[in-house]
C-alpha cells in the first residue's frame, strides 16, 4: 500500500509542476525542516529528468556525507560563500554534462 502523501509533498509537486518554462539548476539546502534536500531533488529530477542539482550545507562536505545526508560525486557548496564562489559553483555545475 503506498504511503500517504505528506503536506509538504502535495505543496511541492503542485507548485512544481505549476513552473513554466526551462529550469536548469535547483539549489537546496541539504537539511530542512519537512523533506531534506536529497528528497526535494529527488522529486524534482523525477518530474524534470534534465534538472541539475547543486547542495548547499553549513555542514562540512565530510560531515555530510558521514552522515549519509548526501552520495559522494553530488555538487555540493558549503556556507558560508560568497556571491563570486557561488557564481563559480553555478557555472561548473551547469557545464557538468555528467551531472544531474
């Protein structure tokens, strides 16, 4: 029997799949309240296949991935950066054609 879904999920998909248009990158926090970042993209990859996906943590990278919260491989950001370092992150992730 499938799980119910959850408030946060119904809003997700909703507002999701209400977006028009190209998106190429989503950037998400690794731990939220709710869904985590892993989950919320996993949602989005599964309605947008070519969606490329960028992590952003106060985590340390090892710590995150210690704590299985992420794959190793994924493009991941710790905070806190910069407008530059960000912009830089952006671009190789986006020019990652390995990457999803």
């Amino acid at each position: 029997m499938p799980e119910p879904l959850t408030e946060e999920l119904k809003q997700f998909r909703m507002q999701f799949g209400a977006i028009s248009g190209w998106i190429h990158l989503m950037i998400t926090d690794v731990v939220m309240p709710g869904m985590n970042g892993r989950e919320v993209a996993q949602l989005a990859c599964a309605m947008r296949s070519d969606l490329k996906v960028l992590y952003v943590s106060g985590y340390t990278g090892e710590a995150v991935l210690q704590h299985r919260l992420l794959e190793p491989g994924v493009a991941f950001l710790q905070k806190p950066f910069t407008p530059d370092v960000l912009a830089r992150k952006t671009r190789e992730v986006l020019d990652n054609t390995k990457q999803t």
